[in-house]
C-alpha cells in the first residue's frame, strides 16, 4: 500500500484499477475541483494494532461466520472460493468452490467475482447460507448478471457445502462495475442485500440515474425473507410493498454499497458508500428512506454547478474528500471483549490503507472522525473488506500488491 499517494489523477485511476479495485472505485474522473472544508481536515490520530492471522489468500474480499459456537471464520476469495479459518489454521481444503460459474471478468481488471455471504441464522440446524457471484448472462445489451443463491453444509462434513446452490434472485447489470455484493441478515431475520448502480460512472442510466429509480432493484440496500416455499418472499413491512415500485427495496439513492452491518447491540445498519469523484460517505440505512445518489456525493451537489434539492434526502453522518483517500470500506460496530476503549466506535477504511474510527457525541448525537494510526506494522496493505467473529472482534481483509496474486492476509484488530 502506498499510504503517500498524490493528488488522484486518471493515470493514478488508472493505475489502482484491478481484480478487486475496480469494485470500489468508479471508473472515470471528472476533474471537479474537491469542496475541502474544515471538518474534512486530518482527523486526530489514536493507535491500532494488526495481529496476522492468515495469510497467502487470493483476493480476500468478505468474511463471514456461521454462529454455530465454533468461531470458524469463512473468507471468500474474489474468484469463486470460499475458505475456512479453524483454530487459527487456513484449511487447505474449500469450504465451497463454484469458481465454474462465476464470471470474474476476462483479464485482472475486472470487480466481478464471488463478492458476498451470509449464514441463515438457524444455520446450526438448517445449515443454510447464501453467496452473492457474477454470472454469464444471456440479455441483450447486459455486461452480467448478478446472483444470489442458497447452498447447504454436506451432510457428511461440518467443513464442507453441497457442490450445487438454488438461485434465489438475479439482477442484470448493465456495466461491469458497481456490483455491491454485501450481504447481512438483520436482527428481524431478514437478508439484506447491497446492489451497485448498475456501473458506468455518474449513474447515467435513464433521466434520474438507477439509484433514484424505485422500479429497478440497482443502487438499493433490498430486504426479502428467505424462509418461503418460493425463491423467497417480501417481508410484508418493506417500505414499497403495495406499489408500483420494487418491493425488495429497503432503502435506495446509494451509489455502490459495497459492506455494511449492523450494530450487534443496537441494530443499527452502517454502510459505506463508495463515491463518484470528490466524497466517501458513511449512512446508517433506515427503512424507505432515499441517500441522495446521484443527486447528492456526501453532504454536496453531484453537479455543483446545480442548486440541488436536498428535500426528503438522508445525508451522511461521515464523510471524508479524496484529498484524504480515494475508495471507503465499509466496517463495524465494536462490540468484542478484548479492547474495551473501542466498544460503540465504528471502525472502516479506506481502500489506500487508511483506518478511521467514527464515535457519536452523546451530547450533541454527531459523530465525530478520528484517524487510526498503525502501531509496528510496516508494508502495503490494500483494504478489501471487515469481518466480525462470534465474539465481536474485528478482523481487516486486503492484501499486500494489486490483482488476484496470493498475497491476501486477514489480520485481527486492536485498539490502543
């Protein structure tokens, strides 16, 4: 990781652009002058430190766990693996491997792959969970399609899926970019699921841009219920059920919502989402509510030359211009045991290397951005995505060079 980049540029884009990078980042650059204000100035610095826990992985972008009491933790790899972490040992064998039918793209620039998983939370006796992959399509004027589908444990090993899934929904996508891919069962029980835009750059796709259109599932955090008959059902509270509009949709007006999570003791649904041009933005998701993409980058006019109306528009409690970084990822909510100065922060990144720490004033409700400064830990680190173990402690996934190579580490966190 290069923690000392210059002013982003089109050859910098162009140089950052890879197998994993071009999930986060958006594919071209306007040469709008970023807005600094005071409070996007550096942010005070507090001391994390990186304990390795695995190492040689081929671009680790999510993890997971089952919450069956073993704490195993699951990492997919963007090509189309899924690995187990058990008693601190990378199992050589796959926990799944569908590698055969995901579309990762032609050559290293592409952000396609298998990009998201959750677990039924009655997994330990249904041993249900689910992948969110890019896959080949077959419509007319779409670059892919992207999938979610339901897979099972085998029944002859607690370490090891069935080799064959049941697709539950797909979404056309128009680019190749802007897949989202996150995915997180909420405390109600129902799965949410991020989608991108649908890709490009500026979301110009119709008058509005996807991310404002409620009749196509792009640019939407989606809520259905998995436990049906059917594919799935929609749970009868979404916020669009009854309409003309998608009725999967939960929230919409989000660019690329690449992770998000919930609060493990308040509920409350973090999301990182990545920006156009000038702004990386961190929202709390709420049922129906619209995050302002393309209307709105952050706090400010997409289009600054327009007087933009924010009217009914949910801004971002976080925000931060790319003078400080270039692509956010999305984190959590620290409730583990082991660093108890940390517990209630939200702890994210930035895709360069940059770890930041948001912690809400209690007396005025606004969240305030702190800068986590790296303790003897030296080398590049590309920050691809967090994860959460049984007991709440965090984990950061990234790896050490740019493209699919094996130098993919997952290292726990502490903060000091």
């Amino acid at each position: 990781m290069n923690y000392f980049l210059n002013h982003f540029s089109v050859m910098q884009r162009i140089y950052q652009t890879s197998f994993f990078l071009f999930i986060l980042l958006s594919c071209s650059f306007s040469g709008k002058k970023s807005e600094v204000s005071e409070a996007e100035s550096a942010p005070p610095a507090y001391s994390l430190s990186l304990k390795l826990v695995a190492s040689d992985l081929e671009a680790p972008v999510g993890m997971s766990v089952a919450n069956d009491g073993t704490n195993r933790l699951f990492v997919i790899e963007q090509p189309g693996v899924i690995r187990i972490i058990k008693n601190g040992t990378l199992l050589s064998a796959p926990f799944l491997d569908i590698t055969s039918i995901v579309d990762h793209g032609s050559n290293l620039y592409s952000e396609k792959g298998l990009l998201g998983l959750a677990f039924h939370p009655q997994y330990k006796t249904n041993g249900k969970f689910y992948v969110y992959y890019s896959a080949a399509t077959t419509v007319k004027g779409m670059d892919h399609k992207s999938v979610i589908a339901e897979y099972k444990v085998s029944a002859s090993s607690a370490d090891a899926a069935t080799a064959s899934g049941r697709v539950l929904l797909e979404i056309q996508e128009p680019e190749s970019n802007h897949n989202g891919g996150c995915m997180q069962f909420g405390p109600d029980g129902y799965l949410y699921i991020g989608v991108g835009d649908g890709g490009g750059a500026g979301d110009k796709h119709g008058g509005s841009g996807n991310g404002q259109n409620t009749q196509t599932l792009l640019g939407k955090i989606l809520r259905i219920d998995v436990n049906a008959e059917t594919a799935y059902k929609i749970p009868p509270d979404n916020p669009f059920v009854g309409t003309p509009s998608s009725p999967e949709i939960f929230a919409y007006g989000l660019r690329n919502p690449w992770r998000f999570s919930f609060d493990r003791k308040t509920g409350k649904l973090f999301c990182g989402d990545v920006g156009q041009n000038e702004w990386e933005e961190v929202n709390i998701i709420e049922k129906g509510k619209n995050y302002g993409w393309r209307i709105m980058e952050g706090n400010h006019c997409y289009d600054p030359s327009v007087n933009c109306n924010r009217n009914g528009l949910m801004l971002p409690i976080a925000e931060y211009g790319h003078q400080e970084g270039k692509s956010i990822t999305g984190g959590y909510v620290y409730r583990g045991g082991q660093s108890p100065d940390m517990n209630g922060k939200y702890i994210f990144a930035d895709w360069t290397g940059k770890f930041f720490m948001l912690s809400q004033n209690a007396s005025t409700t606004e969240w305030n951005r702190y800068l986590l400064t790296l303790k003897n830990f030296s080398g590049d680190f590309y920050v691809n995505s967090f994860g959460e173990d049984e007991n709440g402690e965090l984990y950061a996934l990234g790896q050490s060079s740019i493209g699919p190579q094996k130098t993919g580490k997952i290292y726990q966190l502490r903060y000091e």
